[in-house]
C-alpha cells in the first residue's frame, strides 16, 4: 500500500507482516518498520513474534480498549497487529501479564477492534515481545 493519506496505516501493514514472518534478526536499530522482529538473545535462539504498539489520536489522546482475560477485566493501551486491509487496521488487545516472574510483560486476549488508520495520529513501538498463542 503506498497511499499518503493512511501513512500510519502503511507502517502498521509492515509491522503485520514482519510479525507472520517472526525471522531472526541482528543489531539493526529499534524502529517502528525495522525488517524483522527481535529475539531474546544476542545469538538469536529465542524469536520474537510480536511488536506492540501504542496508539494515539488526533487529541493526542492515548486510545485504549477495554479486555477481559481469566474472568477479569481491564483496560489496556497496548496492542498487536492483527490485520491491515486498506486503511482499516484490526487490532488484538494485549494484557498485562498476571505471572510477574514472566520474561515477557503482555499476554493475548480475545478482544479485537478495528480502526480507521486515518484517524491515528501518532505510534509508539514498544520493545519485540514473545506473545503465547498467537
């Protein structure tokens, strides 16, 4: 997709397919569309499959959605990217996660929305993450 008007839309499209790709990667800088997910060590024998980001929107207002997991419920900024078509981007909502001795900080849930990227003004990437049955 190369359309101006969905410029964050573009970005996320990439983030998506770097994430059904989850390849190896080396020390390339930690940018939103660096070409490949990071892993958990230097020589690579864990991969990530996930780059969290945050969004925001033209108040600069942080978007968050609300989750339910294992009965409790919660809101949550902080989400994957499941699907891009156009410039409607699908999102699975990421938690928080319960076991604190975890390496990794964010668990799946079942809740998705769909946005207009054109109505995203600003991304934030978070660091390449592990996220468990994805």
């Amino acid at each position: 997709m190369n359309n101006n008007e969905c410029c964050i839309a573009d970005i996320l499209e990439v983030i998506n397919i770097l994430q059904c790709q989850a390849e190896k990667i080396d020390d390339i800088p930690n940018t939103c569309d660096r070409p490949f997910l990071g892993s958990i060590s230097s020589n690579g024998s864990f991969v990530f499959n996930t780059r969290p980001v945050t969004l925001y929107n033209s108040n600069n207002t942080l978007i968050t959605m609300p989750y339910t997991l294992n009965g409790t419920t919660g809101t949550s900024s902080v989400f994957r990217v499941e699907k891009v078509n156009g410039c409607c981007v699908t999102f699975r909502v990421l938690a928080p996660n319960p076991d604190t001795g975890s390496t990794f900080d964010y668990v799946a849930t079942d809740n998705f929305f769909t946005i207009n990227g054109k109505c995203v003004c600003a991304l934030a990437c978070l660091p390449d993450t592990f996220i468990d049955c994805i």
